[in-house]
C-alpha cells in the first residue's frame, strides 16, 4: 500500500525521483566547497584550473585565522562545561521537583531557542556595551550560553525522564548515601544525555554567528565571526578551506556520535 | 486525588512544600537566564520607549512608515514561501524515508545530518559561490543552452529562498518523517479493504494522520524564518530585506537604537504569537 | 507469633497526603522470619505503609521500631533493609554481577568478599550463567530475580516486596513466587510483602494484613480469612462469594437466624452478636453450596432456577437465580447435579458455613 514500497506502484519513481534530487541539494553545497577549497583559482573557477593546498596554509600563516579558532574552542569548551554545571542542576529540578509552575520554568528554560537569535544579539549588545564587556571572554560565553543552555535543558531531562527514580531508591535502600546514588547510579545511567548535552552545547557554541557579531571586538573574535567579516568583503577561497575543515570536524563528530551511540544503546 | 496520590507512590514522595525545596538546583541556570536574557531584553523593551524620546514614536513610525512596512511585509512573504517550498519537497522525501529499508534511509539520514550540523556560514557561502553571476549554475545552464543570459540568483528573492529552504528542509523532513512512521499501515489496508483508491486513501487517510507532523514542522520554520539573519543578509537583496537584517542595520550602523529596540519587539510579539499557537496546538511536552 | 519481642512494631502509623489519609492509624507486629502480606487495592494504603518502613516516607504521626528501636530518624540506606520494587530497578548501566555487588560495593567490603558473595547470591536465584550480562540482556523474570539477590546479599533481616511480581506474565508470576518462598524457608529472613494478588497472598503468606482506605481490616493466617472473615469487606476480598440481604430474626452468641426478603429463614453464625431486626448481610462460599432435585427434603435450603452451567475442567461452575432474581454463583464437582436450564432446583447448605455481617456501608470488592 501506500506505505509499502513493493506494493506502490508506478508512484514509487516519483518519489525516489524526488528523494535523490533532494540528496543531491543537500550534499550540493557541503560537496561544492570541499572540491573548491583545494582549487587553485582566485576567482573560484569550478573546475579548477589545477590543484593546491595554498588556501589551507593560508589559514595557518594567518595570525588572525588561527586566533580566531583558538578563541571558538575556548569559548566553546567553557560554554560547553557551565551549560553541563548550569543545566543538570536544573533538569533534576524539572523531572523530579513538584512545584507549582514547573511547566512554566520549563518553557522558561528553552526559550532561547524560541526568541530571535538577532533579538537576543543586539539586547546583549546593548548590555554589553553599558558594561564595557564588549569584546571580552565572559561576553562571549554568556552569549552562546543562552543558546546552549536550552540543549542541555532538553537532553538531559529527556533522559532523566527515560530513568526511573525507584532504580535511584533501590540504590538507597541498598545502602547507598544520596550522593553516593546519583553519582554511581543516576547519572552513569543518563550518561548518553549528559554525553548529547555537551555535544550540542560545544556545537551551539561553535557555531554561532548573530551573537558572536555582535559581541566580537576587532582584537577577539571567534571563528565564524571571522568568517562573517571575511565573507562580507569578498568570496576568498581560503572561506572555502576553513569551511572544509568545519566539515570535516562535523563528520568526524558524526562517527564518533554513531560509535558511542551503538556501544551504549540499552 | 486519593487514589492518583497512592497509585503513584514513587513520584509523590515530597509533598508540594518540600518540593520548593527541589526548585533550588535549578537557581543558578535561573539567575543566569535572568540577568543575562530577562535584563537586557527588558532594557531592551525600555529603549524601544524612550529612544529618541519618550513615547509609542518608533512603533507608529515603523508600522506607519511604507518602507519600514514593506520590510515586515517582505519578512512574512519570504517565510511563508520558504515554509511553503520547504513543506513541498520535504514531504515526499519524508515519506520515502518512511518506506525505505532502513539501509538506505540510514544513508539518507547522514546525509541529512551533514548538511544540518555543518557550519551556517560554510553553508551559505557554499551558496554564494554557487549562485553568483559566474557560478556553476549559470555557467551549467548555459552551456547546455537553457539561458542565454546568467540568471539572477543571488541578491535576491530566489537566493534567500534557496538559501534559507536549503537550511530549513531538516527541521520539516525530521518531524514529518516521525509523524508518518508512527501512523499504522493497518489503518491504510483497512481503507484499501472498503474500497479506497490510493489516491482516495492519501488525500483522505494519509494526509490528514500526517497532519501534527506538518503543522510542527511548517510552524517551525515560519517562526525560525521571521527572525533568520545571516543567511537573508548574505543571499538577499537590499529590496527584499527582512526584519532581522533591518533591526542589525538600526542598531548597529545607524545607532538608532530606539527604533531598532522597536522592530525586534515587533519581532518578538510576531514570534511568540506565532509560537503560542503551535503549542496550543502541538503542547509543550512535544517543543524539542 | 513468639511470644518474644516483634522484630517489627508499627505503632498507630498515619500518613496524610494533603487533606487525605492514606494510611489511618494502621499498627501490626511482625515477627523474625515471618512472611507478612498487606493484601489490598490500589489505593488502600499498603505500599505507603511499606514506603514508610522503607524510609522514603515519613509518617504524619505513629512510629516504627525495629528490634524495640524506632527508626524514623534513620535514614532508608541506614536502616539495613532489602528492597524489590513494582518496576525494573536495576543499574543500566551495571553487569548483573555488578548490581548484585553494588550494596557491598557502597559498604566497602573487599573485592573478593565481594565476588563470593555475588557468586552465592547469583546461585540462589539460579542465574549463576548471567554473571556478565546487562539487565537489558534479562527478561523481566530474571530481572526480578536479580533485583532479590541484589536485596539478600547483604544479608538484611527485613525484606520489602513491593508488588515485585506485578509486571510478569501468569506462569512466570508462579514461578518465582515459589522460588520466594523457597529463599524465603532458606535464609529465614523476614518479608514485608505488599500485593493486590489474594491468590498471591494466599500462597505465598504465613499472615496476611488486608488493607482498606488505610486501615488494616483484618490481619490473620489465610484460613483466618478465608473461614473467619471480619466483616463483609474481608469475605468479598479473599475467595469467591456471594451475599444476600436479610434481616435478624433471633442471635445468640454466635449463632444467628435471618429472614431474607422472601420469607425463608436461614440460621448461620457471626463474630458479633447481632441486634434483632438489624439488617445484615450473609456469605456463602460457592464452594459450599450444593445442588439437589426440588423435591429433596434437605437441612437448611432455598428454592432457585438453573440459569447456567459452565465447565470449568476441575469443577462445574451453576448459575442459580432466587425467587427474588437475585444471581448465586455454585461451584461444585458433582457431575449428578447437571441439569438443564430453567429447572427448579434447591440450593443446601450447611449454617455453619453462613457467615451473617452487619450490613455495614463498605463496598463489597
């Protein structure tokens, strides 16, 4: 029938018709910048003309590329573990507490998700700058902290909600102390959670654009603000090499999320 | 109440005055989201109301002003086309998805998921190359002799659709794939059983058992859409700018703080009504 | 019981959620080594009273001493009790070994005291070949039985036993219940059990407690129940039954004559004696009925129609109605007292076998 491929009929074709051309637009672009970032030419002629590496050492000899990364891992790492600290806490709180307005305090927490990135950014902006914050370390990680913050939230109540708390009694009554229970119980059992929450809030982080331009100062900015500043002035392919490596970091990121996931599939 | 109360032992173990008490662990995200979202949102509001001076001035001239409307106008025509484009190839593809072995969907999924995590700006510089005056497209199309002339693809409103359903076309395909696995094949056979022609069964059965995932899906990107930045600013042209990409311009080149503080309110009000009416419809439990 | 000191003495226990009282002034003595079961429906207040002994409940009012000690102010890892729940609670993330272990881990005992001791636990439970495994690798029985030898092999005296069985299918249900009793004849170690299952209880139990809105109805040895039943709530919960109304006629002690609507009188016994003209309500087991030819001259009868007869393997099962239409449920392996519907039957028994109940407000279950 209709959810039955054998059974379909001349429909089929159609749809894997559509189905390929729409695996071809999604890889198209990711495709496109690979093969171009080892093109030789400057004005991005596709086929290139030959083939090059000179577009990657340029990002390397370039004091600007490199501090750029530097400063998106930093603060994406720092986001990452205050988002861990921050959200854990909290998603015990949502799952297991039984206070009035918890749904309440739950939309609360993912709405950074919900309003406008460009919202967020310039009211940071302003705030900001009432501070002299702009430009600084803890601008940027409170920035991508309130968008990474609703990732954790959700991982990790979603796995807090999979797990049933009369294992964490059952723990207790074995002779466990409180603590002794969410350390060796509760929390290795959610792990995947915790695992996904860190995940998402490092890439939250990483890949920030809206809050970073905005937060950014000449002297710091991470690497797609740089990006950002580049790409407004001209269509250079050393773009095209950072972006590569972006991809390449995203698939390596997939396989290990693919290896972990099935070894700790219950 | 007695019952639901004994029934349950495990989950009520506090009563509701202890359970304050479990508020505490969620404090610190709390005062972080306060003082970093809530305070500057609220001075944010604030401006809007007294920049250049006291008063509803910037939200009369923005809505009263022609050009100001044509960019809330633009900003609704391009999320609704972006929405409406995405809908139209996600749900077949979504359907596949639904069909296929799972071998091959696996494959299909990766793909999905490359495109989706890999970086916004490689993405949409991806396409910048790709749809310039001298870019591969116009350059295939006319050597296989479609066009004459290289087609305006870029700064413009095909760029921004491009670009922005290119973005959008995960968050539709995930839900919509979700939606129509979980519907029971039964429930077509009975269909066919009574007489249904497939077409009678898709329009009639399928389809409307589809309809939360297309409601989710389509909801997301419109809200998502309304607010984009980067992508309309980097593929769009100055004639079809979008809000966002006009609150940006306000603030941070014109220093007109209070109209800009205005429009990102205007902004804001669209999206949360826009956002109420899908968890009204949708409930909370399911927003992920 | 011993006439030693109970190893469990809850005391006028009281536990409110709200405005309502789940457990109502409940107390009960456990002896060492008994199996006690609180038997009662949802709701009836006898997994709170476990969770109050447990400790992941503290009462409104009452108390609860172990070996003359209260323990209210111990905390539940503290209190050296053994534990199974209604769900699944093992370890995810931990080998079978690894949550039988994980009670001696927490109470630092040495790595090869701890392997012994797995190793006999695991035996116990006969899942001496799953050592390695993770619980998602079990089946919902063996998890059970994993989540029991993980509650003994700290060789607690008290064992709680939370519905433990509820989740599994019939035949495995029998199957470790048996293997309960066996652990529990063993090692002699006290059980708490708490169970909606009469059957359960009756097998399982050397005591049952019957619980009702919070209170303990009646506690006493299955035959207690089953023959002596408190009040009508009691004799509805345990065993098949069915009850006519009546009333009182003449009592002395225990001994009891009623008329019921029609006109017959019936005598039976009571544990109270009875005021005349109360309204009452008498029992009689299915089991204890007979059916004999309208014409037989009996001891103590009732004239009813035949409506139906099923085979039930083991017995045959009559539906008889009454003069008034009232439905009586017979059990019975005389295969001579077949009949055919719509006959005119009588329906004897013996006045020791009517159990006569003040027609108190409590459902019948």
């Amino acid at each position: 029938m209709l959810l039955n491929l054998n059974r379909m009929g001349p429909g089929r074709y159609v749809l894997y018709g559509i189905g390929v051309l729409t695996a071809l637009f999604l890889l198209l672009p990711v495709a496109f910048i690979a093969a171009l970032s080892f093109g030789s030419s400057q004005w991005l002629q596709f086929p290139p003309p030959g083939w090059t590496l000179k577009w990657y050492a340029a990002i390397f000899n370039d004091p600007r590329w490199v501090e750029s990364i530097w400063t998106s891992v930093k603060v994406a790492f720092t986001v990452m573990v205050l988002s861990i600290a921050l959200g854990l806490p909290a998603a015990f709180a949502l799952v297991r507490g039984k206070f009035p307005g918890r749904t309440l305090l739950h939309a609360f927490f993912i709405s950074p998700m919900i309003v406008p990135v460009i919202i967020l950014a310039i009211a940071l902006y302003v705030f900001v700058l009432k501070f002299g914050l702009n430009g600084t370390f803890i601008a940027f990680v409170a920035a991508h902290l309130i968008v990474a913050l609703p990732f954790s939230v959700i991982c990790i109540v979603n796995s807090l909600e999979g797990f049933d708390e009369s294992t964490e009694k059952a723990a207790i009554v074995c002779g466990a102390t409180k603590a002794e229970a969410i350390f060796r119980v509760t929390l290795p059992a959610i792990r995947l959670g915790i695992f996904s929450a860190a995940l998402f809030s490092f890439l939250a982080s990483w890949d920030e654009v809206v809050l970073g331009i905005f937060m950014a100062s000449p002297t710091l900015q991470t690497l797609p603000v740089r990006m950002w500043t580049t790409l407004r002035q001209d269509l250079t392919p050393v773009i095209a090499s950072v972006s590569t490596l972006l991809i390449a970091l995203t698939i390596v990121i997939m396989i290990i999320t693919a290896f972990l996931r099935r070894r700790y599939a219950r | 109440m007695f019952e639901a109360i004994s029934n349950n032992p495990y989950r009520n173990l506090r009563a509701p005055r202890v359970g304050l008490r479990r508020l505490r662990p969620a404090l610190p995200a709390l005062i972080f989201l306060f003082v970093f979202m809530v305070v500057p949102l609220s001075s944010l509001l604030l401006l809007s109301v007294t920049k250049p001076e006291t008063g509803l001035g910037n939200y009369i001239s923005l809505l009263g002003d022609a050009t100001y409307a044509r960019v809330l106008l633009n900003t609704f025509i391009i999320a609704a086309l972006v929405t409406l484009v995405t809908l139209v190839i996600a749900y077949p593809v979504a359907w596949l998805l639904a069909i296929l072995p799972s071998r091959v969907s696996q494959i299909f999924f990766a793909i999905i998921l490359l495109s989706m995590w890999t970086n916004l700006l490689a993405r949409t510089y991806g396409w910048m190359v790709l749809l310039q005056r001298t870019g591969v497209i116009n350059r295939a199309l006319m050597g296989v002799g479609l066009i004459d002339q290289p087609l305006p693809l870029i700064n413009n409103l095909a760029g921004v659709t491009i670009g922005m359903t290119y973005i959008m076309l995960p968050y539709v395909i995930l839900p919509l794939h979700a939606t129509i696995s979980g519907i029971d094949p039964a429930i077509m056979q009975a269909a066919a059983i009574t007489g249904a022609k497939p077409r009678q069964i898709f329009w009639h059965v399928m389809l409307p058992l589809s309809l939360p995932g297309i409601g989710a899906g389509c909801m997301m990107v419109f809200v998502m859409a309304l607010g984009y930045y980067v992508t309309p600013a980097l593929l769009g042209g100055t004639s079809n700018m979008m809000l966002a990409e006009m609150i940006a311009q306000q603030v941070q080149s014109l220093l007109n703080w209070g109209l800009g503080s205005a429009a990102a309110f205007i902004l804001l009000a669209v999206t949360l009504v826009f956002y109420a009416i899908y968890v009204r419809a949708i409930g909370l439990g399911r927003v992920r | 019981m011993s006439a030693q000191a109970p190893l469990v003495n809850i005391r006028n226990l009281v536990k409110h959620f709200g405005s309502v009282a789940a457990v109502d002034d409940v107390s009960l003595q456990v002896g060492e080594g008994e199996f006690l079961t609180f038997l009662g429906s949802s709701g009836s207040g006898k997994t709170t009273t476990l969770f109050i002994v447990a400790g992941f409940e503290d009462p409104t009012a009452g108390d609860v001493e172990i070996d003359g000690r209260s323990v209210l102010s111990v905390k539940p890892n503290e209190r050296n009790i053994g534990m199974v729940f209604q769900r699944y609670t093992l370890f995810p993330h931990m080998t079978v070994a690894q949550n039988v272990g994980f009670p001696l881990m927490v109470r630092r005992r040495s790595k090869a005291e701890i392997d012994k001791a797995v190793k006999e636990m695991l035996d116990l439970v006969q899942l001496g070949a799953y050592a390695g495994r993770k619980p998602s690798e079990l089946s919902g029985g063996q998890q059970q039985r994993v989540a029991l030898a993980r509650a003994l092999v700290y060789k607690p005296r008290i064992l709680l036993m939370d519905e433990p069985l509820a989740a599994l299918d019939k035949r495995l249900r029998e199957d470790i219940q048996q293997e309960i009793r066996r652990i529990h004849r063993e090692l002699g170690v006290t059980i708490l059990y708490v169970t909606h299952d009469q059957e359960e209880a009756l097998r399982m139990s050397d005591r049952i407690a019957v619980f009702s809105h919070g209170k303990i109805a009646q506690i006493g040895s299955g035959a207690d129940l089953y023959e002596r039943p408190a009040d009508a709530f009691v004799a509805g919960f345990i065993g098949n039954s069915n009850f006519l109304q009546g009333s009182v006629v003449q009592s002395q002690q225990d001994q009891v004559a009623v008329r019921l609507d029609d006109g017959t009188v019936i005598r039976g016994n009571t544990r109270h004696p009875l005021a005349a003209n109360a309204r009452v309500r008498l029992m009689i087991r299915p089991e204890r009925l007979a059916l004999a030819p309208s014409n037989d001259q009996v001891d103590q009868s009732l004239d009813v129609t035949l409506s139906d007869t099923t085979y039930l393997g083991d017995m045959l099962q009559h539906e008889v109605v009454t003069a008034w239409q009232q439905r009586i449920t017979v059990r019975t392996n005389d295969r001579a007292a077949a009949s055919s519907a719509g006959n005119a039957l009588k329906l004897h028994f013996a006045s020791t076998d009517v159990m006569v109940f003040e027609d108190g407000n409590r459902a019948t279950a």
